[in-house]
C-alpha cells in the first residue's frame, strides 16, 4: 500500500493525500508536478525512474489507511539523499 508521502522531496511542498499534482516513482519517491516536470525532467533523481501521477485514495479508505506523516527529503539540497541502490534512503 501506498505510503502517500505528504510533501515534495525537492521543494518541500505539502501534499496532502488527495493531492492531484503529486507525482512518485516505482519506489514511492515523492514530488510536486512542478519539480517533477520543470526540474526533474520526468526522472526520479534517486533511480532514474519515470515520475508519473500519484493515485488517489478513496476517502472511505483513506480513514481506514491514513496517508503518512513522515516528511522525506531535504529541500534546502534539492532533492533526496541515495543509499548504495540508488535508492532513497530516508524511507
């Protein structure tokens, strides 16, 4: 399931749950249609994967499965720190 990341990780934007301008790679990476597309050129800049839309949790399930609390990434540096994978290692 989804963790529904509640913020940018290049700019710190919220991003509430129902968020339509949230964007994810396949390891969940998280950020704003802005950075995605203006900054990040369509590329996760952990894996190098496709940032594509975040799908939205119905709200029936949404207070059965909260979105996450947890702010990932470092806005100040632009984007998110890389374990040995390439992966985010904030997660």
């Amino acid at each position: 399931m989804l963790e529904l990341r509640p913020n940018c990780q290049a700019c710190g934007r919220d991003l509430p749950p129902d968020a339509t301008e949230a964007m994810i790679c396949s390891f969940e990476c998280t950020f704003c249609a802005s950075c995605a597309i203006a900054r990040l050129a369509g590329r996760c800049p952990n894996c190098g994967g496709e940032l594509l839309r975040r799908p939205r949790r119905p709200a029936d399930s949404l207070a059965r499965h909260p979105a996450s609390t947890r702010r990932v990434g470092r806005p100040a540096a632009g984007i998110t720190s890389r374990d040995e994978t390439g992966h985010d290692a904030s997660a």
